[in-house]
C-alpha cells in the first residue's frame, strides 16, 4: 500500500478504539488524525485533504453517517468506511447510500481494517457515471466475465445487494432474505437505480454454487413461478 502521503481521519468517541486503531495504522505510514466528536471531525474534514474517512456509526452525540452526508453534499475525494457494532439493514443501506465503500463490523480485524483502506487508497481501475438501457442481468453477467470483486446495490425500501467475488456471487441479502432465495428475489427486479463499488472484505459466503449454474436457475424457477401465477390467475 503506497500510503506515505495518504491521510485518514478516524472518528469515534471511545478512547480505547481510537488508540487501538492508531497504533495499527501506525505501520502504515499513514497520517493519522483523530477526533471524538462531530463538532471537531467536521472542521478537520472540511479544511485538510482527507483521502480515507473511518468513522463509528454511533457516537455520543449525532451519527458518523452525517459525516458521509458532508462528504457527499460537499462533493470532497475522501473514501468513506464506516465501523459499527450495531448496524442494522436500514443503517447499512443509508451508509451505502451515502458513499460509504464498506462497514467494518466491531470487533474487526487488523488484517480486515488494512484491506479495506487498501482498496478505499487503490486508484479506480475502469469508468464510473450512469448507465442506462441496461439489465441487471447485464451487469452481472459483465462483473462475471470480467472476474470483478463487487458489491451491487439496488435501491429501494429494504437493503439489496450482491456480493461478486473474481466474478462469481458468493453472497446476496434482500431484506430478511440471504443467500441463493435472496439472490433469486433480486433478479425478479426488471427496472430502479443500482450503484456498485469495490469490494472492500472478504463478505459472508452464502452461495457456492457456479455463477452460470446459479442465474439460469434462479431465472428458471422465477419464469415457473410465474407461469403458475398466471394459469391460477
């Protein structure tokens, strides 16, 4: 990781962390700076070129999604993670939403914590900006074949995202739903907004089945289900 002249604010109103995150990141060459509170992160990440945001979800007053919410209406190059030990679905989607690249779930690794800033440092290796015309079975099918590590996510009431490991699906969740049905759900949507970013962990695995293998199933048995609904209706 060429981190010498990268800088990281971390923010969370627990001392002890804020210790124990410092001194891992001190191998990194990283500066590093640190505050408590909202009121003193936000002049910090206003006034100095703050490449990698880490923030707690939760803090004494406010939440750490505000300042995901400054860096986005601001439009500032600061990579936003966020940390948490109680991150619902709804936290997690607003978090999404709001530009975050991942959510570090307390008590995280250091091996986790240095991959995900990797990959929020590592420069962007393709195109980003808005698509249209196309399907959400496009873009699988794209991130499969060129071998990407993603995250998908569509937008909507509850939290929809799939999870591309070198072009393969190896986790979905759509509401309660995880794994194979919650991927099978998510290929019934036929429009909306979806954004992707880089897959910063190592995620959950809940599917293990071939990518080919795994979506003409999925399609298959939604196109049944269909067929039935229609003879019955």
């Amino acid at each position: 990781m060429n981190d010498t002249t990268h800088t990281i604010l971390i923010v969370d109103d627990d001392e002890l962390t804020l210790r124990a995150i410092t001194r891992q990141l001190s191998k990194t060459n990283m500066r590093i700076l640190t505050a408590k509170t909202l009121s003193e992160a936000l002049p910090i990440l206003l006034a100095s070129r703050v490449d990698v945001l880490l923030t707690d979800l939760r803090l004494e007053i406010g939440e750490g999604t505000e300042l995901l919410w400054v860096v986005q209406n601001n439009a500032l190059p600061t990579r936003c993670l966020l940390m948490s030990g109680q991150a619902g679905p709804e936290e997690e989607r607003l978090a999404f939403e709001l530009g975050a690249m991942t959510v570090l779930e307390k008590p995280f690794k250091e091996d986790e914590l240095l991959a995900a800033i990797k990959r929020a440092l590592d420069p962007p290796d393709g195109f980003s900006g808005d698509l249209c015309c196309v399907t959400l079975i496009d873009v699988l099918q794209m991130y499969h074949l060129s071998k990407r590590s993603v995250v998908i996510e569509l937008a909507g009431p509850s939290l929809t995202k799939i999870f591309m490991e070198h072009g393969q699906v190896v986790h979905a969740v759509h509401g309660a739903r995880t794994g194979e049905e919650a991927f099978r759900h998510i290929l019934k949507a036929t429009h909306g907004r979806l954004r992707t970013a880089a897959l910063a962990t190592a995620p959950r695995r809940t599917i293990d089945r071939r990518f080919d293998s795994l979506l003409l199933d999925g399609l298959r048995i939604n196109d049944e289900e269909n067929a039935t609904l229609q003879l019955t209706a």
